[in-house]
C-alpha cells in the first residue's frame, strides 16, 4: 500500500488540508498503517488531484494565506476500493525494543528491566490512544470498521502484554548481571 491509498482512505472520511493529511498519518489515528514521510504526502496530493482522484480548493483565512483543501472524489474513491482489494503486503514489524531483547547480553539486566517496563507503559498508551480514536470516531456516530480496528489493536496489545508479563525473566536471565563497582573501575 502506497502514500496515495492512505491519503484516499484519510480523504474518504472527509476533506482535509495537506497538514491535516500529514497530521493525521504521521502522528494522529492514521499513523499505524503506513509510515508516511512529510516529503511524500504533498507530493502524493498532486499526483492524485493531477489524476482527477482528489480535487483541491482554496479557503480563504482570515490574516492568513489562504489554504488549500483536498476531497476525494467518485473516481478517487474507486481508485480507493480498487486498490484496497490488491493483496496486501505482510505487516512489518520493526522494533529497537526487539533488537534490545535479541542482544540481551550486552545489557545490563536492571536496564533491561528497564526496557521492559518502558515497552509495558508504551504498550499501556496505545490501547488508550486506540480507545480515544474509537471515541472520537471519524464520522461521530459508532462506525464498526474503526471499532473492529481499534478491538483488533487492542487484542494485539494485549497479547505482547501477557507475553511481557510472562516472559520478562526469560529475557532478563539473558541480559547481563549488574556490575559491580569495583568491577568497573
């Protein structure tokens, strides 16, 4: 999936600004399915409006320049559906966190502890990230695609929970023991 379905899929909820677009997918409700740079999207916007996919129109503001919305349109929802019902491409799972664990022998076994504790309370923010996402729903009445979404997240975390949980000495038995003082001087 490319910059351009994200941008449809974000526009198919409602027209938005270029900054909205980028809000949205790079730290907003949009941003756990694509990594989406600030250099792609506004160009991703002018290949589509260029391709009648989206239109774009100035709305004036008040001491300000003014600021160019974009919609999609039938074509581009089309093209939206269209390119949803292509194969999709395996979930990429890119994790410093991950890479820590698989050399928990370099660590200190209280930082890695700390690492841990980290990834429990980020893991512990997603789910109420995900939770105000299905709240505030796109359209603000209950929309069931955003709450299957948002339940999948959630069932996800809390699987890596449960592992954490269950497994954290696994790991920490692999990290290093805390050096002494002496040791290290």
């Amino acid at each position: 999936m490319n910059i351009s379905t994200l941008c449809l899929a974000i526009l198919s909820f409602g027209d938005a600004t270029g900054y909205d677009i980028r809000k949205l997918s790079m730290e907003g409700s949009f941003s756990y399915f694509v990594d989406a740079s600030y250099g792609a999207i506004y160009p991703a916007l002018s290949k589509l409006a260029d391709e009648s996919l989206v239109t774009v129109r100035d709305e004036m503001q008040p001491g300000k320049p003014a600021r160019k919305v974009y919609s999609i349109t039938d074509k581009g929802r089309q093209e939206l559906e269209r390119s949803l019902n292509e194969p999709l491409q395996p979930d990429r799972i890119k994790s410093e966190f991950l890479l820590a664990a698989l050399c928990a022998e370099y660590i200190d076994r209280d930082r890695m502890a700390e690492h841990i504790d980290q990834r429990i309370e980020q893991i512990h923010s997603q789910i109420d990230e995900f939770e105000t996402i299905a709240e505030q729903d796109c359209s603000g009445e209950r929309h069931e695609p955003t709450r299957w979404a948002v339940d999948f997240a959630h069932a996800m975390n809390e699987a890596k929970l449960a592992f954490l949980t269950t497994n954290r000495d696994r790991i920490l038995a692999c990290a290093r023991p805390r050096r002494s003082r002496e040791a290290a001087e």
